[in-house]
C-alpha cells in the first residue's frame, strides 16, 4: 500500500463546477496535509496547508481534512480553465522530521 | 522575497560526463530537499539536509549520485558519471523546521538530458 493515494484521472469537470480531489494516507500519526498544484512543465506551488478535522477555506479553495478516516481532499469551486494542472497531495509526520511524502497526483481538466 | 533558487535551467550532457545541479534556499530556512521527477517514477525524495546536515539519503539511486551542503545558503547535487536514464527534472525545496507545517517551496527546477 502506497503512503499516500490518489487517483491518477484525469478528472475532467466542466467551467463553472465544483472539482472535487481526494487523497488517502497510511500513517495514523501523519499531522500535517498540503495540496500543491503543477501546472505542465513547472514546479510543485503549494496552494493549501490543512493540520486540523474539519474544513479550511481559501478564496475559492476548500481543504477537508478526517484524521479517522485517513482522508484528505481539495474542493475548487467555481472551477476556471486556468486550474488545469495536476494536483499533488502531500503528508507529514512528526516522527518523519521534515520530511513530507507526495501522492502520484490527480490530473485535473477543466473543459470550457 | 526570493524563492528557492535553482541552476542551470537546463543541462544537456552526454553519458559519461559530470553534472553538478545547483540550489539555493529560501534565505531562513534550515531544511533543504532535492527530488527527481520523472513521467514513470513522479516525484521521488532523492535526500534531505536539515541545518546543513544530511538527515535521509536513502533515496539517492546509487553511487553515481552526491549531495552537498557546505552552508545554509548553497548546495549541489552531483552526477557522476550521468548515464541516460538520469534524464529527468531535479527540483529543489526549502522549509523551515520547526514551523507548523513544515511547508516546502519548490525552485524551477533542473532539466537534465542525458544523451
């Protein structure tokens, strides 16, 4: 079992609709959650930092976050072409020191 | 403020040859990480320092591969000999330990092509 999954897509959602990306980690112990945003040929942008249950919210980005479950997913509401891109889930752990582990990615597309 | 940065760009070299990638932290930050992206692969965790120290490197794929960190400021990631399947994008990424989430920032990126 990977240490962190997500579903490889693409996910494709059209102009104006909720995108939905889930994320599922392995270790219980994991404290911190980040969702970065790679558009093609660029570098990894954190958009989301999330360390608590519940939600948290940033302009038209939502981070959801259920420690029971393992679970970890960005909403997009209002999605724009411009979100097209690849969307990189990412765990931490105190006992990893500074270390974070990265999910494969969910390739995202916004059709106009 | 200046992000995480990164050189050169872009390396083509041919098998055999040495590379030597460059990095430079976001100035305050104390832990540095260099990773390989790759279409097959994503992105791996190659090593990490944390205050110049190298914490992990069990990601470094053989011998061939080094890295560096003489100052807070500077590090290298060396290849020698490259040989074609080290063709890929070799990001960089800073964070500062001991905040809360231990938030990563990544630099450009070196693409390497090996021929």
């Amino acid at each position: 079992q990977k240490e962190v999954e997500q579903n490889s897509g693409p996910l494709s959602v059209p102009e104006g609709a909720i995108a939905s990306l889930n994320c599922t980690y392995s270790d219980r112990v994991s404290q911190s959650f980040f969702w970065y945003r790679q558009y093609s040929g660029k570098s990894p942008e954190l958009i989301m930092s999330i360390y608590s249950n519940g939600d948290k919210e940033d302009g038209r980005f939502t981070a959801q976050l259920n420690k029971a479950s393992q679970y970890v997913s960005l909403l997009i509401r209002d999605s724009q072409p411009s979100d097209s891109a690849t969307y990189l889930c990412a765990v931490a752990s105190y006992s990893s020191a500074s270390k974070i582990i990265f999910g494969s990615g969910t390739r995202l597309s916004i059709r106009p | 403020d200046a992000g995480v940065i990164q050189s050169p760009r872009h390396e083509v070299t041919e098998m055999g040859q040495e590379v030597t990638l460059r990095c430079k932290p976001i100035s305050g930050h104390n832990s540095l990480f260099w990773y390989r992206q790759t279409m097959m692969r994503g992105l791996e965790l190659l090593i990490y320092f944390n205050n110049n120290v190298p914490i992990d490197d069990s990601g470094m794929p053989e011998d061939r591969f080094s890295a560096k960190m003489p100052n807070a400021s500077f590090s290298t990631l060396k290849i020698q000999p490259s040989e074609p399947r080290d063709s890929a994008v070799y990001f960089c990424a800073s964070s500062q330990q001991g905040s809360v989430g231990y938030e990563q920032y990544f630099g450009p990126g070196t693409r390497l092509t090996v021929t």
